[in-house]
C-alpha cells in the first residue's frame, strides 16, 4: 500500500552508551521495522550525522521526514534545511512536556527541554506524542495536529516458546531514581523483586557502539566531509549492535518470574511493558495517573497486573499472586501476547500513523 512512499527516518541516538543505553529499539529503530514492513522506502539517519550529512539530502526528494525520539537533539540548522525536502514532517516525541515540582527536583533539564521542544514543533506539519494528554493540549492549539503514540514492538521478537524463569520472583531493569530507589530498598519488597545490572553490562557491545560514534564526534569537530557509503557502513553495525543488546535486554527479561514497571517520569507506558508481555513474561505496573486511554490499552487482570502509584504494598500483593498462581501467570501472558499481535506490533502501528498522515484516520489501539 506504500511501496512508492520514500521518508527519511531520522533517529534520535547518543554517541556514548551511558546515555544511548536507555533508549528503547522499539522506539528507536524498531521503527524502521515498522515501515519497511509497509513496504516504505526508508532512508535512516541518526542525530550525531548533523547537521553535516545535509548535502546527501538535496540528492533526494523525501514525501515524508519523521524524527524519532528526542527532538531537542536535533539542531535547528538542520530543521531548517530539512523543511524543504520534504511536504510531511513528523515528530514523534518519546517524553511527557509537563511534569510536577516533585519531578522537576529528580531531573532539573526537564524544566528547559520543554520549551526547547515546543519551539521545534515550529518546523513540524504534523506530531505523535506519547503521552496523551500533550496530544490533546497540541490539538487545542490548533497549529499542528498531534496523534497519541503508544509503545509497540517489532513482530519477529514477540516469543511463543519460552523457558521457565530462572529467577523466582519479578525483576526490574532500569534506572534507580525518586521512588524507585525507595522502593527497590523496601524489605517487603526485596524478597519479590531483583534489580539486576544492565544486561549489555560486561560485554563488548558498549565499547563498539561507542567505537562506532567516535569518528562521527571527531569528523563534526574538523568539519570533515561525509560521503553516504559512510552512513551506510555505520547504519550496518548500528543495527548489529542494536539488535544484539535488544535480544539481550528480552532475555534478561525471561529471567524473572514477573517483568515489573515501576513509577517514572513519562507519562505513558514504558517501553519494558510491551517488550515484557514479547518476553512471554506477565508484566506488573504502576496505574499512571490521569491517563484513561493508556489505561485502556490491556485490561486489569486480564493482560496485565496494575499496582497505585504510591502503593508498594499493592506491588508486593500484586507479585504474590503472579509468584504463586501459575494458572493466572499463564492466562496473562497468552492473553497479552494475542494483544500484542492484534493491537501493538510496530508493522501495525506504522500504518496506524500512515493512515492517519494521509487520510486522517484515527488508529484503534484497543
């Protein structure tokens, strides 16, 4: 259906692994899946090539340009010049623009990269965000028409056959910060819940995506001229990276009894809910508050375990059950992978946001 349809993918990444870590494939190149899967003709850049890989752009004209991700780690040099390649441009904003006092305290850059984005959205025709009470708020504006964005994953990593876990209880991969350290520390909770260190922690994958952007930093330093087999040669072993910390990071999951999602500052699922459920674990997570539709995306009890906000007792009650009901265990992973396959794939999603780009057609998530 848009097999004549050329965008130009740019991807928001980090040059250091400390930072790109905590990017999601899903959201990341798991959306160059979803569009090849439509058929698109997908051109891919990431962030670090700008704005000196511009000139290769005026090579090709582009029906679409999504920008995946981070949209403050795009200059407005190369904003600017992109505006005219392309009569569609895409943002996909992966952060809430609103955050509380108390959550300003935990990430003080917060405060500044909201308006930093909103300026951004100047250059953009049309907007995906992933929280949908920003969607709604940039429809009031009137200036840009923004659609709800909720996490998806590629097909081919959602697993059928899956191992027996080789940890008793639930774990939790991810930052620790605000009330997760709190909680993570709870004893009521320790004996149900393990925070592992990062999967990639210890290999070689870290060292080689860092390796891999180190020429890119020094060559944005001297100015040095970019040739696009370059691009291609680095897009390579991008994704070779990417995908080996990814099937990493679904067996890390596999290692628990319970994928957990505990509270954090964006107001939507994480990414670690659908790639959890694509584990073939049952996923446990907070309730996030004031956000109806995301609420809506799995059923209670049915495809996923929910916990209150400011209640860790609940988690505890909730892993309890997971740990010590293997009928429930097994009902909730069935029932969230068929939701995953009917609803979140990142094929299905991509053309959700295709459809709804050309012909103005609201998705049903659920």
């Amino acid at each position: 259906m848009y097999s004549k349809l050329k965008v130009l993918l740019l991807l928001a990444e980090f040059p250091f692994w400390r930072a790109a870590r905590h990017l999601s494939y899903s959201a990341q190149l798991g959306i160059e899946d979803g569009l090849r899967g439509n058929g698109v003709n997908c051109f891919t850049v990431t962030s670090p090539w700008l704005p000196q890989a511009l000139p290769l752009f005026t090579k090709h004209r582009f029906d679409q340009v999504w920008f995946a991700g981070r949209l403050d780690l795009f200059d407005e040099e190369s904003l600017t010049r992109i505006a005219d390649i392309a009569p569609i441009r895409l943002a996909m904003l992966a952060d809430s623009l609103e955050y509380t006092e108390e959550e300003y305290l935990v990430s003080p850059t917060l405060k500044a990269r909201k308006q930093t984005i909103e300026n951004r959205l100047h250059w953009m025709t049309h907007v995906l965000s992933c929280d949908e009470k920003d969607a709604q708020a940039i429809n009031i504006r009137g200036k840009t028409p923004a659609l709800w964005w909720p996490q998806a994953v590629p097909e081919r990593f959602i697993s059928d056959n899956v191992q027996p876990p080789s940890l008793g209880i639930g774990v939790f991969y991810g930052a620790s910060y605000g009330v997760r350290r709190e909680w993570l520390h709870r004893s009521d909770l320790q004996s149900l819940l393990k925070h592992p260190r990062s999967p990639e922690t210890g290999t070689i994958y870290p060292l080689l995506f860092s390796a891999l952007h180190f020429p890119i930093v020094l060559g944005r330093f001297l100015r040095s001229p970019i040739q696009e087999g370059q691009i291609d040669v680095y897009l390579l072993r991008l994704r070779q990276i990417r995908v080996h910390c990814f099937e990493n990071w679904l067996k890390a999951l596999q290692r628990g009894a319970a994928v957990v999602n505990l509270p954090h500052l964006v107001k939507t699922y994480a990414g670690r809910v659908v790639e959890g459920m694509a584990s073939g674990r049952p996923v446990i997570s907070w309730e996030i508050p004031e956000r109806p539709r995301n609420k809506a995306l799995f059923e209670d009890g049915k495809e996923i375990l929910l916990f209150r906000h400011g209640d860790p007792n609940q988690l505890a009650d909730q892993l309890e059950r997971v740990l010590h009901d293997r009928d429930l265990t097994q009902r909730i992973v069935v029932n969230a992978r068929q939701k995953l396959r009917r609803f979140h794939t990142s094929e299905i999603r991509v053309r959700q946001i295709l459809d709804w780009i050309t012909g103005s057609r609201t998705p049903q998530y659920f």
